[in-house]
C-alpha cells in the first residue's frame, strides 16, 4: 500500500483517523514503518507491542486486553 503513488488515499486517511481514535494505532505510521525499517523489523516491534507481559498471549487491539489471561495492555 505505501507503494501507491496516493498513499496515503483519503480512504486510508479515515481509516487511520478512526483507528488512531479508537484503538491508539495509525495503519498510515505502521505503513511507513514498514517502509523506512522493512517488515522483519516491523513485525518485530509488532510482536512486543501486542504480547501480554504476563502470560505471553495475544493482546486484541480492538479490545485492548490479552485473549488468553485477560490483562488490560498497558499504554
């Protein structure tokens, strides 16, 4: 996507907008981190941003809490 000659559209930019509001992350920054780091640095940061420090689970960033104990991500 950062690829294209319009990135970022004005769909991705209300997207971005709704995403950054609700849930605290921006597709448009991660597209560019990816961009400027490649994608194994990426989901790198990626993996230690949504693993829960208490179990190892996955932290829904829809929900913002560990599917597998339960813990509130810390911000």
């Amino acid at each position: 996507m950062f690829e294209c000659e319009q990135f970022p559209c004005d769909n991705l930019k209300h997207l971005d907008k709704r995403y950054r509001t609700k849930y605290n992350m921006s597709m448009v920054e991660n597209l560019e981190n990816i961009r400027n780091f490649g994608i194994r640095t990426f989901l790198g940061t990626e993996k230690k941003k949504w693993t829960c420090s208490e179990c190892g689970g996955t932290i829904c960033v829809h929900k913002g809490y560990c599917y597998s104990c339960g813990k509130k991500k810390q911000p």
